[in-house]
C-alpha cells in the first residue's frame, strides 16, 4: 500500500509596505511620517504607501490628488525601482538558504515550500521565525509571514497579522478559519468576482461552501473547482520556483488628457516598443495583444486580439494595438460627436500575452480573432487593476 503523500508546510512571505519601508530606512527624516511613492503632481498615483498613510485611507493606485486630500501631510518620493530590485535580491538570498523552491510573486512577496527544507529545523513555523529575523537583520525591514498546509492558506496567514507578524493555520484550523471570511478577502477572488458573488448571495466562506460543483460551475466556470476548493480549506496548487511568465506589458499616464489620434498612435507605438523590448530581453514573444484604457473619469475598459501566430515584430506590434484602440474613437460627425472621447484618455497600456519562447514567424498573417474571454469590456469576471 502507497504510503500518503506528508502534509506540504508552505510559508508565505510578505514585505511590509515594501517600497515606502525602504525609502524611510534610507532617509531617517520619514521615518514616523505618512509617505507615499509615486508622482506628487497632479496626474501622479501613488504606487505604495507607508503604514503612517495608510491610516488616512491612502492606498496604492490611488490617484496623487486624493492622497493628498486625504493625508494633506503626506510625502511623496520618487521610486527607486533599482534599489528595490537590490534589496528583493538580498531576501530572496534569505530564502534560498531555506529551501529550493521558491515562487516570487514580485519584488516583495514569495511563497516557500519547506515541507523538506535545507536546514534542520523543527517546523515551518521555526523557519519562518528565522527570515524573518534574518530579513530584519540583514535589510533593517520587516516581513509578514504566513505558515500553513497550502499556498491560499499561507497567504491568508500572512494577511493576518500585518505588519511585522506571524501566523499559522494549521490542518485542523483550515475549514473553520475560511467559514467567517468575506469573499472578498480571499486571494484570487477580485472585486467583479465578488459582487457576482454577492449577487447570488454568497458573501462568506461559509456561503461559498453551500454551493456544489454543479451550481459553481454554471456561474463561474473553470474557477468553480478553486471556489469549491478553498471554502473548504483545500488548494492542491504547488509552489512553482520555474513558473513562466504569463504576459509582458506596459502602461503611461499622461500629464495631460489626450483626445486627438496622433498624440494616442504616438504613445502605442512607445509602449508596444517598451514591451517588445522586454520581451527581446528575455526571448519571448506572444500571440495576445490586449490593450488598457482609462478615461478622465478613471472608468476603464480595454480590448483584446489573439493573433494565429506570435507577433513577428515591434512594428507589428504597435499595428494590432492601434487597431484596437481605433473603435473608441467616435466619428467628428454624425450621432458619435458626444462619444467617450470628449473628455479624453488619462492613461493607455500594452500587454503581449500567451508567450512562449518559439521564435515569431517573420512575415506572420496578422489575422485578428477577437477573444471575448480576454477582453475586459465583454468579460466582467476579469479583474482588472
């Protein structure tokens, strides 16, 4: 007889306000103060806040002129995304000491598999006790950790006792910790995800867990089988220390509004040349081109295209984003004059998506497929930033 596979210990790590922390180790005047990193002027948004700010209500993605009427003594900093990229670096050393398998999910957040780590410690929870410590000593930062017998769980645990703590959740506290949780707060559930969720009166674990495979399935789709999983404490997803990278992209928000073609044809072909770049970069082309737009107003919507074959070239590129932004703009005449347009575009981005490392085919048909599943405008169970 088999024997049954150990219980994972995983261990999810989680920097604390990661960017504006490191911008107060390294100026003491800010130290104690609400921070923001990120643009001060009118068009700016803030990309982290400081546990000071915070508790104003200031959050990142917010725009710089909320901030600021929330918080009115908030400092804003420029990013320093080289010095973040160095200290991700130096944790991600920390980890490596521990174990091999190691799934960084950005420069300041990872999940650990330490069911057999590297060193001899007595637990997971032991381990976890000893990056952070040694992130503290070594980074002058601090982690929050989360430990438990999967990767939702862990994530869940790491939420809990932020800042600078720790918790464990362990197999006989997993289906009872979920019961009372908001939907919301569960990690791979969004905003358009959850109302959908509420609308069918499903607003807790415990509510999630009253529906069966069939029932999920008729609304959510492929994500039934996670939404069943979860609101009973289970996730089979393993740590992925080669995970590929599923997309490429890029974004710019304009210090001024922008309404006429040539100023919006301009910007694509930037940023379809930033992406393509990154993707040169790393050997990688892609086949989905998906295009981001937010308005004056800050509603946003976007198109996507899935192409026969990967993108041949950045010009290429550029030519597939342009046509997809092309219908938002309303005629000079007739019964589009008063289209969205009017007020102007506040921000655009690029994403190449469903990469691989085969080389693009030059001279590639461009025939376009619209793929309703990947455009936002059509799917509202894509949460979108």
């Amino acid at each position: 007889m088999q024997a049954p596979l150990p219980v994972r210990r995983i261990i999810h790590i989680d920097m604390d306000a990661f960017y504006a922390s490191v911008e107060q180790r390294d100026d003491p005047t800010l130290r104690g103060r609400p921070v923001a990193v990120g643009g001060s002027r009118q068009r700016g948004v803030v990309a982290a806040a400081s546990y000071e700010a915070r508790r104003f209500g200031v959050r990142s993605a917010m725009p710089s002129v909320t901030a600021l009427r929330r918080c009115p003594d908030l400092v804003f900093v420029p990013p320093r995304f080289d010095v973040y990229r160095a200290v991700s670096a130096q944790i991600h050393a920390i980890f490596a000491r521990y174990t091999a398998l190691i799934q960084p999910l950005s420069l300041d957040e990872a999940y650990l598999d330490v069911t057999v780590p590297l060193v001899a410690r007595p637990s997971a929870t032991a381990i976890a006790q000893d990056i952070r410590a040694a992130i503290r000593a070594e980074t002058g930062l601090t982690a929050s950790a989360g430990v438990s017998y999967n990767k939702f769980l862990a994530k869940l645990a790491s939420d809990h006792r932020k800042p600078d703590g720790l918790y464990v959740i362990t197999p006989r506290m997993g289906p009872r910790f979920v019961e009372a949780l908001p939907v919301e707060r569960f990690h791979g559930i969004g905003p358009a995800t959850a109302a959908r969720m509420h609308a069918l009166g499903i607003r807790t674990g415990l509510d999630l867990r009253a529906w069966d495979m069939a029932g999920l399935a008729r609304h959510f789709g492929k994500a039934a089988a996670f939404y069943h999983g979860i609101a009973r404490g289970r996730d089979d997803r393993p740590v992925e220390p080669d995970r590929p990278r599923k997309s490429l992209g890029a974004e710019r928000t304009f210090d001024r509004d922008i309404r006429d073609w040539p100023q919006a044809a301009a910007a694509l072909d930037d940023l379809s040349a930033r992406v393509w770049q990154a993707c040169a970069r790393r050997g990688l082309s892609g086949r989905t081109v998906t295009l981001k737009l937010r308005y004056a107003d800050f509603k946003q919507t976007g198109r996507a295209h899935s192409l026969p074959g990967p993108v041949a070239a950045q010009a290429a590129l550029s030519r597939v984003a342009q046509d997809l932004l092309r219908p938002f703009f309303p005629l000079k005449q007739g019964p589009l004059k008063q289209g969205p347009l009017e007020q102007g575009i506040r921000l655009l981005g690029v994403t190449l998506s469903n990469l691989d490392a085969a080389e693009a085919r030059p001279g590639a048909q461009l025939v376009l497929a619209l793929d309703p599943s990947l455009d936002p405008s059509l799917d509202p169970t894509l949460d979108r930033g």
